[in-house]
DNA sequence: GTGGTATTGTTAATTAATTAACATTGGTGT
DNA sequence: ACACCAATGTTAATTAATTAACAATACCAC
C-alpha cells in the first residue's frame, strides 16, 4: 500500500495512543478525541485512515481493538523484522530499553560494539556481539534494519557495512548525515537539530 | 525574524555541516555541495538562506565561516540560554553527553532525577539535583528549555511542574504526547514511529 | 578585453499536506 | 415512528513546502 511518510509516522502514533486506550478500558474513541491526544486535527485522522480503508461503527467512534488490527496489517510486515543496533552506548541502551519485553513485528535480536567490556555480553536485553562478527551475524540473523548510535566518525563506514551485509533500512541517530544506495531506506534524526529549533522559537516567543 | 519551523530545522543543519567544513578546511563551499551532504537540492539551500538574508561572494561559494555566524546571528539568541534535563537514564545521559564540552549559546545547567544513585552526582558532565529541588534550582539558574527524558508515567507531571517554575520551551522524548500553554514552544520525537517508518518503507521496498 | 560558464538570488509554478465543507449515516429521545 | 443530532467519509479548497526557471553576476580562459 503506498502512503505519505507523514501518514505513516501519524498511523504508528494512532497506534500508540490506541494502545494506552486499552489500558484505560476505553474500547471506542472518537476522531476528535483521539486527534486531541496528538494535537493534531480530527479530520486528519478521519483522512489517515481514510487511506488505509477503515471504517468505524458510526456514532460509537473508532473500535479501539479493531483499528490497532488494521492499522498493523497495513504498517507491519507480514512476518517478524529483525533489527539490530550497531553502537550500544548511551543512546543505544536507551533504545535498546524501549524494545524489551515488547511484542512486535519488530525484534531486536542484536547489538555491536567495538568496547571488550562489551561484547559477549547481554545490555538491556540484547546480546552484544563484537562489530568484527557484524558479517555473520547479519547474515545469519537475517537482519534487515539497522540502528546506527556509534559516535560520528565511524557511522559512514558501519553504515556501508550494514548495507554490505543486507541491511535494507537504517534509522541513523548519529550527527552525520550518511549516503546509500536507493534501495535501502533511510531515516535520519539529530537531537541538535530537535534542541536548537526549540531554542530559537523560546526566543522568539520573548521577544 | 519569522521562519517557518522547517527552516530553522535546516539552517541547524546547515550549520553543523559547515563547522564539519571548518574542521577539513574547506572555507567556501558552493550550495550544491552543502546540499548533497544534507541530501537535498541546492534551491532549497539557496531559498533558506535567502530567508535569512545572506548574499555569497559569487562565483566563490558560501564563505563557511561566515554563513555560520549569519546563521548563529539568526537562530541563537543573543545571550546564552540554560537547558535542563528531566531524568538522567539512558536517554538522559546521552543528550547530555552532547553538550559536554561543547561551547554555544545553549548551556545544560543542571539535570533532575529521583533516584539517590543518582542525585547530587555529577553525570556526563552535569549535576544531577534532586527532583523535589526542581523549583528552587530552575528559578535560580533561569531555567528556559527543559528537555524531558523521564519514564512515560511521569512526563504530564515533570511537564506542569517546570512550566509552573518559568520554561519556556520543552524537548519532550516520553512516548506520551504532551499539553501545555500556549506560550510555551513544545517539539516532540517519538524514536519508535521513526522505527516503525522505517519497518514500514522495507517492507513495501521488499514487495 | 571578450565570450563562455558556473553559480547565485528570486519569482513563478508545481507538488504535497492540511483544512474546510458538506452530504451521509445510524443512533437517541420523544 | 420521526425528527434531530453527532460523527463520519470524502471531495474540494486552501495553505505550506518544494522545485523549476531564468536573469544577473563575476570569474576564467584565451
Ligand atoms: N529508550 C528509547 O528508545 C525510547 C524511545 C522512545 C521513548 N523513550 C522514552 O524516553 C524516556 C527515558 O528513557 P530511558 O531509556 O532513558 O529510561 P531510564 O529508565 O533509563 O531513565 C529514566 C530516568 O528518569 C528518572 N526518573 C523517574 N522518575 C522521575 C521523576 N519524577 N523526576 C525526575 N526523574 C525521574 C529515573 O530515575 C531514571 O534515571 C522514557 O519516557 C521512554 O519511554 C525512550
Ligand atoms: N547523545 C546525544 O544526544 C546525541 C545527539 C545527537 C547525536 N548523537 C549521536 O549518537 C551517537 C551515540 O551517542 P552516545 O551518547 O550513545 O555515545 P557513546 O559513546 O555512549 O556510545 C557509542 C558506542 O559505540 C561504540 N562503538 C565505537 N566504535 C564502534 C564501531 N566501529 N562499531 C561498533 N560500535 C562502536 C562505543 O564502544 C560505544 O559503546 C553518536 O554518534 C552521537 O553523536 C548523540
């Protein structure tokens, strides 16, 4: 199904939000309601999920179980993605964090890292392989999308690899931008940039 | 000076680029360049920058060095500003990590945490208060921007509370969104939509 | 010097994204 | 049963963002 990028990051936000939705028995929720949560506007989310066909019970709103199914058919793949983090310092452990004893397509099955005190050993949650074995492993895992958080310098040359080794989707969180060959998909986000926008418009707003 | 937010992303960018020319002693470089190391087109680098006002000495490119003070001169404010962290877990850590040593207009001041391990230490080179002191530490260090690393439960809390003790802007990393008053600058990032993005674009390349 | 060329600044056109408008629908209260 | 209402799905309009087009400019080679 082809979608807007922007459609797809708000469908994994509906999906989240759905989800605390669950934990608070709320079983039906409104376009409005769930937009509120967001900030963004209700038609908007009537016209997401416009695009992937969903529709609701009319008048009880969105059928909170019901549309979490949809709108997994529609981002998830059909089987299980592997991912593996490559660089499990400071922001890998974060992210690595946030995967354990998450059920999901997605599945964080390794790390690398160049740190002896490292490597053959299980962080937050996932075994740590020495980045010489990044070859195999990826093969043998089957690893399909890699998150890059080593410092700087080495992010151009673990990102050849990856792709080298069947990477087919890299999220960088590195502060270099990187290039790859178009088949791979390529997300990129730099806290700085995150930090300074909101510096400029505090300014902004005082003066 | 009004600029749309995409602007100010990009002139972030821009900048950090540009130092990295500084470093390899390159001091003119031409849009396209700058461009392609940002992938994106040079018309887009060229409207930017007229937003802002900067003329190049033609034919010769941008002179780097002085593109990143026009830029500064844009996006800093004019005296520094102090930034804190919320939380000093992994996240915590690694956005403060960033900041160590590094010299601008924004200055992490302080972080907060709960956790005794934690508090009165200093950690990736800041002090770590005690929460409970959130409100005497952010009105005597002029706290403007707090970035909020704490778990989920918390965020809406740690939210109110440093907007009742004077910031004016808020990073919000929590997978929860938040709400605040208008006149606070509120920018939000979610790493698991850019995750499932990426999860999402494989998949449809794989088909 | 002059012609050719590469690069810029800027306006206009295009494309993408969001929002408004509104007919449709099914439930609710009387 | 029927009129009303709240909420949806969808088309059309608007706004935002990007890209194309191109005249103007200064350098370089000759
Ligand atoms: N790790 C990720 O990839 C990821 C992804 C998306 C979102 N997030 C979010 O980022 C946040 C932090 O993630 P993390 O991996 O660093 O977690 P963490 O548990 O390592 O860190 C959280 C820190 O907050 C502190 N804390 C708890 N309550 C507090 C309070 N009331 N005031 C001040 N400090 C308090 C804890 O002591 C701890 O040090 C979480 O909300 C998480 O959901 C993380
Ligand atoms: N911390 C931030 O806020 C922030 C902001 C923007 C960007 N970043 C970027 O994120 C990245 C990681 O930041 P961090 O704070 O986690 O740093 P960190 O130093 O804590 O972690 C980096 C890890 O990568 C490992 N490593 C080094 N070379 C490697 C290699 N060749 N192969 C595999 N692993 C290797 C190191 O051993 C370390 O464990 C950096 O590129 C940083 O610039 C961080």
């Amino acid at each position: 199904m082809k979608l807007p990028g922007k459609t797809v990051e708000r469908l994994s936000e509906y999906r989240r939000t759905l989800m605390g939705c669950l934990g608070e028995k709320k079983n039906f929720i409104f376009s409005h309601d769930l937009a509120a949560r967001l900030h963004i506007t209700a038609v908007q989310v009537r016209r997401d999920l416009m695009l992937i066909g969903y529709s609701s019970v009319q008048r009880k709103g969105y059928d909170v179980k019901e549309l979490i199914e949809k709108i997994g058919t529609v981002i998830d793949s059909d089987d299980s993605m592997n991912v593996a983090i490559i660089g499990i310092g400071n922001l890998g452990r974060a992210v690595a964090g946030y995967f354990k004893g998450k059920r999901s397509k997605l599945n964080l099955v390794a790390s690398f890292d160049t740190d002896p005190q490292k490597i053959n050993k299980v962080i937050s949650g996932v075994k740590c392989y020495p980045h010489n074995d990044m070859e195999k492993i990826m093969k043998d895992l089957n690893i399909r999308i890699a998150i890059i958080t080593v410092p700087p310098d080495y992010a151009k040359d673990i990102a050849e690899e990856a792709v080298r080794f069947g990477v087919k989707g890299i999220l960088n969180f590195t502060t270099i931008p990187l290039n790859v060959p178009s088949w791979v998909f390529l997300e990129e986000y730099d806290m700085i940039t995150s930090i300074e926008k909101v510096a400029f418009f505090v300014k902004e707003n005082m003066i």
